[in-house]
C-alpha cells in the first residue's frame, strides 16, 4: 500500500493529474456544440448526448489518451532520476511496475468519474426533451465498462514508452486506435484490446464505431459481448501487467 501511496504522491501538482479531469471534461463538454447544432426539428435527447461523448470517448481516448498518459508517467521516472532513487531503496522492480500500473489504473477510473459528471451537465444544457430523466444506469454501464475495457492497454502503452519512448508509444496507440475501430465490427475483434471498449459499447449506447446509429437487429447489438468482453480485459490485464512487469525486472536487474 505505500509504494501506491507514493505513486500517487508523485501525480501532485503535476500537469499528468490536470489532464486526467481536462481530458473528460474536454470530450464531454465538446458535445455540446455538437448537438446544438442539429438541424431545426431534431428533439435532442440524452440519447444523442450519451452516444456521442462515449463513442468519441472509446473510439479516441482509449487508446491515444491512454498512450500519452502512459508517456507522462514514465517521462516523471525518467526526470526523477529513471527509477534508480527507488532502486537504492531497495524496493522490487516488479513491485514498482505493479504498483505504477495501478495507479494509472485508479487515475483513469477517476476521469471515467469526471467523464460521467460532465455528461450529465452536458445533458442538462443541451437536451429539448426529458431533460431531468438522467440516464443514470445507462451512464454507470458505459463508464465501468470503458474503464475496465482499457485497463489492458495501461501496461501495453506503459511498456511501449518505458522501452521506446513517446513516439512509439503515441504510433503504437495511433495504430490501435485505427485496427480497432476496424476490428469491433468483426468477429476477430477479440483478439484485439484496442477495439474491446469499442465492440462492447455497440449494445449498451446502440452506436456503431464509426457513429451511425443501429438498426433493430443489428449484430453489433448483441449484448452477449459485454460479459465475455469484461471477464477476457480483467484476465487480459492481469497477465499483461505480471508479463511487463517481468519484463521490468529483467531489465532493471541487468
């Protein structure tokens, strides 16, 4: 518990930690417009708000998002001396890996919380019609499972910026963002981790990846995906965490 204590010590007063409130805030709020600027007629419902801040939010975030925060973390390490002050205190590389990994874990839990909040009062500027009728469920649902969706790509983007540094960790995002959105509407999808937050918010906010809405009968719609998406990203996370983390070591050891 105190190598997390001190992993979150190190986000304070960090430009790292404003983003994780400004990057929600900003896809949320950006709704706005958006649905302002409908055509006369269109009645602008809490669906069109929740289907575009999270589609926006799965589709770009996740992956981009995810890779440059994983840049910032280990660009923090690399200014504070790349890990050897830890080191001569004698604590455990893997140890440290696994703790960094959770703290980013928690951070973009707290801007799925921010995101949530700022969806609401996008909602409640922007909606014509059942302005007070807040989709709260709907809003829990999306946002925990887009979190524990990407918790898989937290390790992934950190080894990729921890080995190679920003450019590879931003092209290696870039590029998943891009596979993923492709893959969520095939069957292979599941084999990618970019495109797992994006194929399981088809049925929950009834969008397809590339923002047009679902037709009734639509496979995308098939909400037997969320459970075996969720269960396939937390075990997926866990081994990728323990195979990085081990990766770290060795390296570190060396």
């Amino acid at each position: 518990m105190n190598g997390i204590q001190s992993e979150m010590l190190k986000y304070k007063r960090t430009f790292t930690k404003a983003l994780i409130v400004l990057f929600p805030l900003f896809f949320a709020l950006k709704a706005i417009p958006g649905i302002w600027l409908m055509p006369e007629g269109i009645v602008r419902s809490w669906e069109h708000v929740v289907t575009m801040v999270f589609n926006i939010w799965t589709v770009a975030f996740l992956p981009l998002g995810i890779a440059l925060f994983a840049y910032l973390a280990d660009s923090q390490e690399r200014k504070a001396g790349n890990y050897r002050e830890l080191r001569a205190h004698d604590y455990s590389p893997t140890r440290i890996w696994i703790n960094k990994v959770a703290v980013m874990a928690i951070h973009t839990f707290l801007s799925t919380l921010v995101l949530m909040a700022a969806t609401i009062i996008s909602g409640l500027i922007t909606t014509t019609t059942g302005k007070w009728d807040i989709p709260l469920g709907t809003l829990l649902t999306s946002g925990i499972v887009t979190w524990i969706a990407s918790l898989a790509l937290i390790p992934i983007q950190l080894w990729a910026a921890t080995w190679q540094g920003v450019f590879f960790s931003m092209g290696l995002g870039f590029a998943g963002m891009m596979c993923g959105v492709f893959a969520a509407a095939k069957s292979f999808w599941i084999f990618l981790p970019w495109s797992w937050g994006t194929r399981m918010m088809c049925p929950l906010i009834q969008v397809n990846p590339n923002g047009v809405m679902l037709e009734s009968g639509d496979s995308l719609l098939d909400f037997s995906v969320v459970p075996i998406g969720l269960v396939i990203s937390i075990i997926a996370f866990l081994v990728i965490t323990v195979m990085t983390a081990v990766w770290f070591n060795r390296r570190e050891v060396k």
